[in-house]
C-alpha cells in the first residue's frame, strides 16, 4: 500500500504472495501518490484500472494485478522472495550484455517513431550480436554446454 505500491510499480519485475493487497490510497487522507505512484499507474496497468486505484483509493488484490499483467509471479504467503530470489537467478543466468540491452529496448522502445524503429533497435542490438558473449552463447549451444559469460 502506498509508498510500498509505488516501489513495486518502479520495479522491472514484481513477485508477489497471493494474498498481498496493492493500492494508493493517498487520495482518502488528501493526499496524492507524488513518489511516482499516480505516474506509472497508467504505463502499468489499464487506463480504467489506473484511474480506479487513483481516485477511489481502493485496493487490489495481487492475483487480480497479475491477470492484468503488473505482477510476474503469484506465491503462497511466505514464499515470494524465495521465488522472486530463483526469477533473479534465471536472468542472472543470462548473458549480463543481453540482459541489459534487452531491458533499455523495453524501456525505450515505446516512444520510438515506427518508421525509425528497426533503426534504433539495430543500433542498440549489434553490439550486443557482435560481442563475444554472443560468440561464446552459439559456442555453448552447439557444443551442449552451458556458456561461461564475460560480458564483453
């Protein structure tokens, strides 16, 4: 509730027990969600759900804010960071250079013009194509192995 909603809707990915509730409530005290709750409501969630959670003030359970796509994974009351530590685990798993790219192309990609987008997404990905984290994850694979990332 509150400033907790409002670190979690800062967040990349959310892991949540199933019987948390989410919600800004400020608007029943006077107040108003200004650590960025009401401004990423609506990047987060439906128009009609953002708008439901700012002026009522009401909050929603997180098996609801998953089926709407805020929360990633839903757990048994006590097992969230558990689960949240193995979602963690699988990315850090990953190529550090992939992961990163991958993550600044979400974040940017929407306010980039259609016409220039394959553009853009080209500028950030060769790198990434290119690197030798790249050569060694094809390497890996074709040799039934698991890859040793560098980064580079």
């Amino acid at each position: 509730m509150a400033g907790g909603c409002e670190l979690a809707l800062a967040a990349d990915l959310i892991v949540s027990a199933d019987d948390a509730l989410f919600g800004i409530p400020e608007v029943k005290r006077g107040l108003i969600a200004a650590a960025g709750g009401v401004m990423r409501l609506r990047d987060r969630l439906p128009r009609n759900i953002a708008m439901e959670l700012a002026l009522v003030g009401d909050p929603l359970p997180a098996g609801r804010l998953a089926e709407l796509g805020l929360i990633n994974r839903v757990t048994r009351p006590g097992e969230a960071l558990t689960v949240a530590l193995d979602l963690a685990g699988q990315i850090a798993a990953n190529a550090p250079l992939s992961v990163a790219v991958g993550k600044q192309m979400v974040d940017e990609s929407t306010s980039w013009e259609p016409a220039s987008a394959f553009e853009q997404q080209s500028i950030l990905a060769s790198p990434v194509i290119m690197s030798d984290d790249a050569r060694e994850g094809v390497a890996a694979f074709a040799e039934g192995r698991e890859p040793i990332w560098s980064g580079r």
